[in-house]
C-alpha cells in the first residue's frame, strides 16, 4: 500500500509540469474550429443571467431578492439559473469535439473522469473563464455564500467532462476541491443521468438524505464545493458538462477543503489549488498547492 501511495504521490507532482507543457504544444499546433468561443461575450450569456448579474451589481441587492431569480433546492443551497444560450452550447461542443478529434495531445479532468477537456490547456482561462469567474459570477456567489469566499473567488480551475454509453457512465459520490462549484449542463441528447446531492462533507449524517436533480440545457447548479455529490449512470445519448471549481485563496489559506487542516504549500505554476503563500519584497509572486505528502 505504501508504494502504491508513493507513486500516487509522485504521479501528482508530475501533473502540473506536464500540463505546461501540454499547453504550449496546443497552443502553437492547434488550429480552433470556432475561435470566437475563447473570448467570452454578453451574446453567450442568456438573457436572464445577466438580469440577474446586474440585479446583485446593483445599490441594495441581497439575498431573498436573489432567490426570487434562483431555484433553490431543499435546504443544501443549491441553486440552479440559466447560464449560457442553446446556440452557444451547441458552438462550444462542436469546438470540444474539434479537439477531441485532432492529434493534440490531452489531460483529463481528474481520476474519476476520463473523458473530457481541460479547459485552461485549451487556452481558455484568461479570455473566457477569468472574466466569467469575476465579472458575471462573483456578484452571485457573494449573496450566496459570503462564508466561503464567495465575494473573494480568486481562482479556478475548469473543465468539461462527458458521458456516454461506451466511455464513463456515472459518477461515484465525491466532494469538490473548491469553495463553490458551477456545473453547466452543454448538451446533446441524452436521458437519465441526473445529479445527486448529499450531506456537506463536514456535517454528516449517519443516515444521510439524497436529493436528485436533473440537467437542464444551458442551465447551471451553483453548490458549495464540500457538498457530496455524484452523477447516476446515462440511460442513452452523450452529455456534456462545463464544471467550473472556484476558490477562495482567504479560505483556504487557513484551512485545505481536501485535508481539512493547515495547508503546507509547495511552489506550484498557474493557479495552483487556489492557495497563496506569504509574498516577500521583490519576489515574483507564486501560486501554491497543498503539500502532497
């Protein structure tokens, strides 16, 4: 056991470099089907979530006014709104598919998915995603979580993930690595699959209470990221998904979502795990990551 967790650990240590380089190579090889999608626009934004943007950017916004424009889930705060238009959606898979196609090389969200895209290797954080995090969604999440960060996102880390019938099916229950988490539903045609909801990681139950939820196209559920969740297998189809991990550095400096003690940094490139160590005069600024060990 202990070498397999050696090798994890090493594994894991390799994963950022390996990204980097990953990156420049798509960067100066890829040629994008649909370019436009790395900028975001107000035309890709549904109407009604940029209502409700300028609503919490306005004098007096709060909470109960927000949640007249949400749909609230039972207790556990999860909020689901519209997010992205249909012909958006549509354009932004055509363009993931594109990828997924060429011969570039491609990192996978995570352990648990193994199909889908890292968004920020597609060189979409600084034009779409960065402005997406502080422009339009930091406003929302203020209202909705100021506990957690939520005025103060100051990173994130994005992807999409897919299903289908002969790739991943499901999604065992698992907790995010972030202070809040937007999950976007993109498309295409599929059934079954819906979202399932737990206990906050923190605060279990013995018996805990499940709560399904289902996609909607182009709509996206805002939970906190310590909410236990997962996805029940498809039933036919291909779903795509936009998640969206954002984070606090002001939370999670004092205290790691994932080991729920003290972070130990270690010097990473980009943005980490959305910590920050302690800056000296004439230093180039770092963004760090929990130590592994």
């Amino acid at each position: 056991v202990y070498l397999q967790i050696e090798a994890e650990v090493q594994r894991r240590k390799q994963l950022v470099h390996q990204s980097v380089e990953r990156r420049a190579i798509i960067s100066k090889c890829y040629k994008p089907k649909h370019p436009e999608v790395y900028t975001l626009q107000d035309s890709f934004l549904a109407p009604d979530f940029l209502e409700i943007v300028r609503y919490c950017t306005s004098p007096g916004a709060h909470l109960q006014g927000l949640l007249g424009y949400l749909e609230s889930f039972s207790d556990k705060r999860i909020y689901r709104l519209p997010v992205f238009t249909e012909e958006f959606c549509q354009t932004f898979v055509d363009e993931l598919e594109n990828f997924e196609q060429s011969d570039m090389p491609k990192g996978r969200p995570n352990t648990m998915n193994n199909y889908g895209v890292l968004l920020n290797e597609l060189g979409m954080d600084e034009g779409f995603l960065t402005p997406l995090r502080e422009q339009f969604l930091r406003p929302i999440t203020a209202l909705l979580y100021p506990e957690l960060g939520g005025s103060c996102l100051d990173s994130h880390r994005a992807f999409v993930v897919k299903y289908s019938l002969h790739e991943d099916l499901d999604l065992s229950s698992h907790y995010d690595n972030a202070e809040v988490t937007l999950n976007v539903s993109l498309g295409k045609e599929f059934t079954e699959g819906n979202l399932y909801f737990g206990d906050f990681c923190q605060d279990p139950s013995p018996v805990p209470k499940y709560l399904e939820v289902e996609h909607v196209g182009a709509q996206g559920l805002l939970h906190r990221g310590g909410q236990i969740h997962g996805a029940l297998p498809i039933g036919s189809g291909e779903r795509w998904n936009l998640i969206m991990w954002m984070r606090s550095s002001l939370i999670r400096n004092q205290l790691c979502p994932m080991c729920n003690s003290k972070p130990q940094l270690v010097e990473a490139e980009g943005f980490g795990d959305g910590f920050t160590g302690t800056l000296e005069e004439d230093v180039p600024e770092t963004v760090d990551v929990c130590a592994l060990w």
